[in-house]
C-alpha cells in the first residue's frame, strides 16, 4: 500500500508484480468422463467446461452468480459454476446439461421441458432445467411456492416460468409416484 502512495506521489520508486501463478493439475470428472486439465488457479469452473473443455451448454450470463444460466449439478447439488474456481471441484462428480441424458433418451426434466414449451429463446434453459434436476434431488419443493422460490436464483428473461414451473411440477410428480 505504501508503494502506491509513492508511485502515486510521483516518487520514482517502482514495484515488482507478483510473478504469475504455475498452472494447477485439475482432475474433472464431467459426465461420467474424467479430464485432466493444466489450469490457472483462478479459472472459474464454467470456463473450465466452456473454454477447455468445450461444454457449451452451460451458458456464460452475468458472470457474478445472479442469473443462473451456468447452473450445473456438482455431487447432485445444484451450484453457479461461475462462482466456484475449477481447482475447488477437483475429483468431484460435474454434470452438465449434455450429461443428464442417456444417449438419445433425454432426462425426463429435458422432456417435461418440451412437453410444456417451458422456453423460448432457450438461453437459461441449461441452467433451468440443470437446477430443476439438483431442486428435486434437494427434496425441499413440496408445492408451487417452493419451486418459484428454491427456482428464483434462475433468469428467464422471456417470461416462461409458468410453463418452467409445469415441468418441474410434471417431473417432481412423476419421481415421487
């Protein structure tokens, strides 16, 4: 701090930077596939899918946790894979929206989606139907009042919760018959 003061006063004295970070062994098992990576620390995880791996369909939105289009499922827990650093997943079980089918067969969510048209431009639909998975996994959405609320961190900018909320209700219902 004291060296900005300096520098900042017109004082000739300069600092040295910080040499930069070694890449890190990051071990990523996505989709029932390991991937072993040689990344920067600070790389987020949903770069690590995107930009490494080559993911894409966890989708890049606000890049601060307040959109929910990078939701993916982490142990079956839903998370915003942009707020979490790849090197912190290490070993941990990573499913992203190509790894809740099975081949051609889609996840049910996948399918109550289309069953009720639950998008429209289809940008949060990765992160909406990943964190509708991880929501019936919690086990904590008993009603429709839970599922606007437990499904409130996800954006749709094109207003399609109503049809959103008819395929989780759709899949929670099929799951607890």
């Amino acid at each position: 701090m004291l060296d900005f003061f300096k520098q900042a006063s017109g004082s000739h004295e300069t600092t040295l930077a910080p040499p930069p970070a070694e890449p890190a062994e990051v071990r990523l098992n996505i989709n029932g596939q390991q991937h072993t990576l040689q990344i920067a620390p600070w790389v987020s995880l949903l770069d690590a899918l995107r930009e490494y791996i080559g993911f894409t369909g966890t989708k890049k939105g606000c890049d601060h946790g307040q959109c929910g289009a990078c939701t993916v499922l982490v142990d079956g827990v839903r998370i915003n894979s942009c707020m979490t650093l790849a090197i912190m997943r290490d070993g941990q079980e990573i499913t992203t929206i190509e790894g809740l089918s099975h081949g051609k067969e889609l996840h049910p969510m996948q399918k109550a989606f289309i069953d009720h048209d639950a998008f429209q431009c289809g940008y949060c639909t990765p992160g909406q139907i990943c964190s509708a998975v991880g929501l019936i996994n919690e086990g904590k959405a008993n009603n429709l009042e839970d599922i606007k609320e437990l499904m409130s961190g996800n954006i749709c900018r094109c207003g399609a919760y109503t049809n959103i909320n008819a395929a989780i209700i759709q899949v929670k219902g099929e799951v607890q018959s």
